[in-house]
C-alpha cells in the first residue's frame, strides 16, 4: 500500500523567486522554502560558484536537494552531465533531469537513435551514482513532438533497459487549440489525423499514455492553459512574446497579469495530475517518486508578471498534497 509520504514534493530553484526582478540569493532561497512548510526539497543543479552556498544551506535548514536538471546540447555537453551526476551525488540528489535541445552541436535535429543512445550512456554513469536520469518532455528539445517519447521509449526497452522520463505537461496543455504552437516539428499533422492525442480528457491522450506506461519518475508541476496565453510582459531576444507555458495558479489581482483569468482553465492540467496520481496509488510498478512546483520567470512563463510566482508554487504544493491525498483514500 501506497503512503503519504511515498511521494516527495519540491520547488525548483529558480521558482524559489516572487519576480524576475529581484531573484533572492540562495540562503533567502532555503529559508522562504523552509517557512512555507509544504516542500519536502529543492530542485536544482547548483554551478560551481553556488555550491558550497547550497551545501551550507542544506544543513542550515535541513531542506535537501533530491532533484536536479539541466538541459544538454548532444556533441557537446556530454561531460556536463557527468559534471551535474557528479554534484547530484554530492548534493544527495535522487533523480535528475534530462532536457535534450532540438539540435547538436553542429546545428543538426538530432534523431530518436541519437536520443535513445545519449540515454542508455546516460544511465551507464548516473545509476551507479544513486540518480536515476529521466528525459524531459519539453519544448526546444527532441521532445517537443511528443510522439516521438513513445518510439525513444521503445528504442530504450528494445536493449533490456527501463525508461524513466520527466513529465512537465504544461508543454503538452497549452498547445490544445493551439495550431501555431502544434506546428513545431510537424507535430499538427499527427495531432489532425489523431496519432498525438493532446486533450487529457480524449481517448488515447499521450499523457495517459506515458502514465500508463510508469515511464514516469519525476514530474515538474506548472499549471498552463490550452491555447496560451502568450506572455505580452516579456519577450526574447529576436523580439519575439513568451509562449505563454505558465497559467496563474491562484487568481491574480487587479494588474498582476496582462490576461483575464479563469480558474476552469486550470481543469486539462488538474486532470493530468489527478489521473498520474491515481494512477500511482494503485499499481504498484509505478515509478514516480518526486513532483517538483515548477512556476518560474523566464519569459515563456512568468517573465514580467506582477503577482507572486513563489506564491503560486506554494499554493500549487498544497494542491498537489491534497490530490495526492485524495488518491490514496479513493
């Protein structure tokens, strides 16, 4: 039987923030997750300029770093990743998160093969090192097709190896009614002929499909909405608007957001969780152990937003406890 406290729930640092305007520095950081009193961690992987400030803090506040992340350019970062298991086993860190970017290192889309096989490497080094590496689904990376998870998993457990992945469904729930968005690798013709299922209340949805399959261990929990909004207070380099990968969890205030909010919007998202929880609670091959709140500031999120970004990791944290709760008694 399923407990409580079988599930671990965090905040990745940067979401450890109010805005992008004033980013705390990392003993604030511990200490404003240690008074909230609804994190069992933190999420990051600290660079070397902030990592004995991390190891302080660790026993300052007695808040652990369980999971970690970064995300990985193939041809180049290899020994990066070597670098983040190396400071995960130092930190105590227990899972660690994989983002693959679109591209290698010579500007190249890089192939399910090349995924795949970056992933077994991936394992070979981590697992003897007690962190078990899990690949995000994530936009800008090889995942952003989200049929392509399906056919790396199968590449993975075609060689005897287990697949473990990161779900973060906020990239799945705001590209619902979202054509520009659903374009993005050429993800809309599959999407239109009903190969990728993206509505988690539809049949055959690619959410309950990776559920389904335990290929879950971590999950990133940030609310969006389908269809965006893109986020008008924060653009990019080239310009161009955030993608609007971020939905308010707790209703703004009166010009705290540049959007009206509607808590209905928030439901396809609640809907994942509480089907990957349920899900948890009930068969016992599944593999999730850790749900870091994942609200942050980057412009394709909260970049520019008024209302309190930490604010809604806590109150999403609450949540989440909640649902989690609610699973095991159902």
């Amino acid at each position: 039987m399923r407990k409580l406290g079988d599930l671990k729930f965090g905040v990745t640092g940067s979401g450890t923030t109010h805005s992008d305007q004033a980013i705390p520095d990392v003993d604030t950081k511990f200490r404003m997750v240690k008074e909230a009193g609804v994190f069992d961690y933190i999420d990051r992987s600290p660079p070397d300029e902030e990592l004995a400030q991390y190891e302080a803090s660790v026993q300052k506040y007695g808040i652990p770093v369980l999971s970690s992340g970064w995300f990985y350019t193939l041809g180049r970062d290899e020994k990066l990743f070597e670098r983040n298991i190396d400071v995960a086993k130092r930190l105590g860190s227990q899972v660690h998160n994989v983002q693959i970017m679109t591209k290698d290192a010579a500007g190249v889309p890089v192939t399910n093969q090349q995924v795949a096989d970056f992933y077994l490497r991936a394992r070979d080094y981590a697992i003897p090192r007690g962190v078990t590496p899990c690949l995000e689904v994530h936009v800008n990376m090889w995942s952003e097709h989200y049929g392509r998870v399906a056919q790396v998993a199968a590449l993975v457990e075609a060689r005897g190896v287990p697949f473990r992945m990161t779900l973060d469904h906020s990239h799945v729930i705001f590209k619902i009614d979202n054509p520009k968005e659903q374009e993005v690798q050429g993800m809309k013709a599959d999407v239109d002929a009903g190969r990728v299922v993206l509505d988690p209340f539809k049949p055959g949805a690619v959410t309950d499909l990776w559920t389904r399959s335990n290929w879950v261990r971590l999950t990133h929990a940030r609310a969006a909405a389908p269809g965006g909004p893109v986020n008008v207070w924060a653009k990019h380099p080239d310009g161009s608007f955030g993608r609007g990968i971020q939905y308010p969890f707790v209703r703004p205030k009166p010009g705290e957001w540049h959007s009206a909010w509607d808590e209905a919007k928030l439901e396809p998202w609640k809907e994942v969780v509480r089907r990957l929880f349920r899900h948890h609670a009930q068969d016992p091959k599944s593999e999730l152990s850790h749900v870091s709140c994942e609200f942050i500031p980057p412009p394709d999120y909260g970049g520019g937003a008024k209302y309190s970004i930490f604010e809604n990791n806590v109150a999403c944290a609450r949540w989440l406890r909640e649902t989690w709760a609610a699973s095991l008694a159902a």
